[in-house]
C-alpha cells in the first residue's frame, strides 16, 4: 500500500511525529559505458495501515480530569492520527440527562462534525456502551436493546463512520448466548443495513472473547454489514472475581489464535496496549507478531491505538503505543 508523507506533531515539546510514507533517493547507473549516474526518486512503501484513535484512551482525561470529549479531534490531531473511534459512554453526561434525546443527539453529531472538519480528520466509527444486552435471553429485552442502539446508527450515519461497535455479554451457557447474539445482531443489522452502517462485534469479555464462538455467530448472521472488531488484548473468557476487575483471569483465550480467527470477519481493529518496557515493546503483546496476522489478513485500513495502562500517563501511552505500532511495521514481511 503506497502512502504518501505523512506528518503530526507531538504534543511532546513540537517532536515531530515518525514520518508514515517516506521518499527515498538512489543512484541508478544509465548506461554501463557512462560513469555518470542519475537519482531516482522512489516511493517507499509505508505501513499497510492507517492510525486512528480510540477515545477510550483519554478516559481519565475526561471523567478524572475535566478534559472535554469535543476536543478528541484536536487531541487526535495533535498526536499525528487520521481517523477517530469514539466512546458514546464519555458524552455519558451530556446526553443522559434529556434521555438522547433527537435534540441532545443531534449536539453531539454537530458538534463532532465540526470538530473532525476543523482538524482535518477522518470519523470512523462509535464504540456503543450502555445500552442494553444484545444477547440477552429475554426477547423483550434484547429487542428494546436493539431498538436503543437504533439512535447511535443513525449517529454514526450522521457522522459519516462506517460502523458502531457493539458488546455480546448475555448468557454464560454457550447454546443460549450464540442463539441470541446471532438474533439480536441479525435485528440490529438489519436496520443499520438501510443507513449503510456496519455493526461490529469487539471480543469484550465473556463468550465474545471466544473467537471461534463468535466467529460461528457471524458465519450464521452472515450478513454483509456485520463483522468483527478484533482486540489485541481482550481475550478474557472469564475471570476469577468478576466484580473485582483487578483479581485477574481466571480462564482466556490464546490471544494471536483469536485475532487470527476474528480477522476473517474484521472490518476495524484495536491495538490495545497496558504497559511498556525499556526498549518501548508491549510487555505482554507481540506488536510485530500480532501486525503480520492482521496483515497477513489481507486488511488494509485504519488501526485504533487503545491504551489502558496505569504506568505511563495517558498521552504518554497513546504515543508509546502508536510510536510501536511504526516500529513494528518496519519489521513486517
């Protein structure tokens, strides 16, 4: 995939960001009798993704520190990326008060507009949270989830994304939770068919973590616009106190296998990242390994940088995190 020069600037003291396409110059001969040479310019080729964002990465900015989600554009920007995931549960505050309302909604459908005009970037798509159980066993239910994601379709059509991501928490016995995941994402997409919306899927805990289970349900779905939103690091099936995140997992799936297999479907990835060590790699995650898989894919588009660490500061996380994202593409065969 050719790219063309590619330049940000870090909020890091005007660092200016690793160049994405780069312009290479050698010397070629014109004629064995003539010692003369020429130089030809050559366009190398750059990564095979494009980097995009996502919001969850500025969480503590925004619910701990009193930073504004609407500046997610400027930040974005700011850090060298091209394209924006949003969070729809970090405007939590703004809309929940008049209910999403079509008024409250359409604010934040303008306002995100202009700002990713403003900034020169690229609206990809909305992580939807909050709104229900898609899988849930109860049908009522699980229709009324379907239906309150109806709102962040028409958003995202809006907006001018390309899909919603959506959870599958619902039942922990295998035959249920597959049985209604695949209606309720079978009724959801196929409103989000009529506005030209993907619905994906994220591994996100529970049976979604279990690629080769929810890799059957979209086989069976098997529809167009719905597909998979492969998560580096989201690959816990169950864990060992679930009201204490921090007590760890108590059974997860091999995450390269999962991506490997959630990949058939992917229309997004998320590169998710928590700590570094010394030399800048992934202290849990092979970035080089994990990239060749999603290349090797045949996936050409955009990547989110997701970092959820607590050593590094969010800002200093995102760039470690997209800083080895360039590293290891150089490494790709």
């Amino acid at each position: 995939m050719k790219r063309r020069v590619f330049l940000g600037n870090s909020a890091k003291a005007g660092v200016g960001l690793t160049i994405l396409g780069m312009y290479a110059c050698k010397e070629k001969k014109t004629d064995e009798k003539d010692a003369s040479s020429e130089a030809e310019v050559v366009e190398a080729t750059g990564p095979f993704f494009k980097l995009s964002l996502a919001q969850w990465s500025l969480h503590k900015m925004i619910r701990e520190g009193g930073v504004d989600p609407y500046t997610f554009a400027e930040k974005a920007k700011a850090w060298g990326f091209e394209g924006l995931e949003y969070v729809s549960q970090l405007y939590k505050d703004t809309l929940e008060p008049s209910d999403y309302s079509p008024e409250a909604m359409q604010t934040f459908i303008d306002k995100s507009n202009a700002e990713a005009t403003k900034h020169g970037l690229q609206n990809l798509l909305i992580m939807i949270d909050g709104q229900g159980d898609l899988s849930t066993s109860d049908p009522a239910e699980r229709k009324s989830a379907v239906e309150n994601h109806f709102k962040w379709v028409d958003a995202a059509a809006a907006m001018g994304c390309h899909s919603i991501r959506v959870n599958l928490a619902g039942s922990s016995v295998p035959e249920e939770w597959k049985a209604n995941s695949i209606d309720g994402l079978t009724q959801l997409s196929t409103y989000a068919k009529t506005k030209n919306i993907n619905v994906l899927v994220e591994n996100h805990g529970g049976l979604s973590s279990n690629a080769a289970m929810l890799s059957e349900v979209m086989s069976t779905v098997n529809m167009d616009n719905c597909g998979t939103l492969p998560d580096f690091g989201n690959f816990c099936i169950r864990r060992k106190d679930p009201k204490d995140y921090q007590a760890g997992c108590a059974e997860a799936y091999d995450i390269y296998q999962g991506v490997e297999e959630l990949m058939v479907h992917a229309k997004a990835v998320s590169a998710k990242s928590h700590e570094f060590n010394a030399a800048g790699e992934e202290t849990e995650i092979d970035y080089v390994r994990m990239l060749q898989i999603v290349k090797d894919a045949g996936y050409t588009g955009f990547i989110g940088v997701e970092y959820e660490g607590s050593t590094l500061s969010e800002e200093d996380g995102i760039i470690a995190t997209r800083d080895l994202m360039l590293k290891s593409a150089e490494k790709l065969t």
